[in-house]
C-alpha cells in the first residue's frame, strides 16, 4: 500500500510528528526494534484477515498471527484486534476477542478493540445505530478502549460516546481528497467525548505525514480548530 513501502521511513515520520502510539504488527516491531524502543508507544496487532485475493465474496474472515504474551515479550503496550459486527464471521471473531480481553487482563496490558461493522445486513458502517451497537459490544466483551467509525456528526457520535462506558478513537479509513474535511471530523469527534484517532491512510499517504501528526496532535491534545490545525501543514 502506498506511504508504507518502507516501513522503517514512516515511522520516523510519524515520530517526528509527535505521535503517542503506532498501531504496528509483529514483523515490523521486530524489523524496526532500533527505531521504535524509547521513541514512541507499540499497540500490536494480533490478528489479520484475509488478502484481497483469499476472500470470499466481502466477508473477511479473522485469524491470530500472534498472542499477547509474546507480544507483551516484544515490549507492546497495547494491544489490537478486530471485532466483526454484522459478519458471517462475527460469532467467530468475537469469541476471539473474548479471549484475546482475557488474556490482555492476565498481562495488565490495554486492548484496542477495533469494531468494524460489514456484512449484508449493514448498508452504511457509519451510521450511528450500527456504531453504536459496535462499540457497546467491544466493551462488553472487555476492551478497555474502542477504535469504530465516526459518524459523520458530533451528535450522533456523542450518542456513540453517552453509550460506550470506556474511551474511543476513530479510525480514519481510505486516504480523503480534502485535508480540512479529515480535521474537520477529528475536531467534531473530539467535541463529542472522543479522545483521539487511529488513522492509516490518512497520515501515510499525507504530502507530509510528520506535519499531518502535527496536525492532528493539535487538535487531539491542544484544542486547535481545523482552520489551526491546517497551519501546521505549511
């Protein structure tokens, strides 16, 4: 995917801006061991899913690469996995989940619960019931912070916040055309009761992505409006 092509090079693009945490797998924790130990926090991925060419129709189905003690051996502070509301697979996945909360208890180690709605019975995965019931969901099961969508308006999220008893980030999904429209959604977010983001795309594939995290962590931890944050992109 484009922005990630050298990993090592993204990352310290994004500890240049200033970030809290990257969301990173095991390979490139271990590949990139120098660059990342003391300079920035490790939530570690420990599920997948299927490629783009091993999928079955939409339907993606989850699996472990690793497990949180050898990840909590790799120095991760967090931990992340997906939640799969509205799949085929969704009793499967969240059963996984279950027991990934379990074993993140044992280790006194935070799990990031990503709750991502699909399936056939979910025409639009922002829309604030579909959220809503996601991130209820992952807390249940016992994420201590939920990664989902924003929906789009601070007062349908805040319903989203209001029903959710444990923080949420939003995600940032496919890389958007107008800078000010993804900060835009970060400041209504936040307003709402989120405390941050977990974006991808949106900060590797960024013209800058140490001046897009600048962006961001302007916003996220100083309460600059998008028309502020958009100072830091120049």
């Amino acid at each position: 995917m484009r922005g990630i092509e050298r990993p090592g090079e993204t990352i310290e693009k994004v500890i240049e801006g200033g970030a809290d945490a990257m969301l990173l797998t095991p390979g490139v924790v271990s590949k990139f061991a120098d660059i990342i130990s003391g300079n920035i926090g490790v939530i570690m991925r420990i599920d997948s899913s299927n490629t783009l060419y091993g999928r079955i129709g939409e339907a993606a189905k989850p699996y472990m690469i690793t497990d949180v003690e050898s990840a909590v051996k790799m120095g991760a502070e967090g931990i992340v996995a997906m939640g799969y509301v509205g799949s085929p697979f969704e009793a499967e996945s969240l059963a996984a989940l279950a027991e990934i909360a379990e074993d993140c208890r044992d280790y006194s180690v935070p799990l990031l619960a990503e709750m991502f709605p699909s399936g056939p019975k979910v025409a639009n995965p922002c829309d604030p019931d579909v959220v809503k019931l996601s991130a209820r969901v992952g807390s249940e099961i016992g994420a201590d912070f939920i990664k989902t969508h924003y929906t789009g308006n601070p007062d349908t999220f805040r319903e989203v916040v209001e029903g959710t008893p444990i923080p949420i980030v939003i995600l940032g999904g496919p890389k958007r055309e107008k800078v000010k429209d993804t900060l835009g959604d970060i400041r209504g977010a936040v307003d709402a009761g989120a405390i941050g983001v977990a974006f991808g795309r949106n900060v590797w594939q960024a013209d800058d992505p140490a001046k897009m995290v600048r962006a961001i962590a302007s916003i996220v931890h100083r309460g600059a409006s998008p028309d502020e944050a958009m100072k830091e992109l120049k």
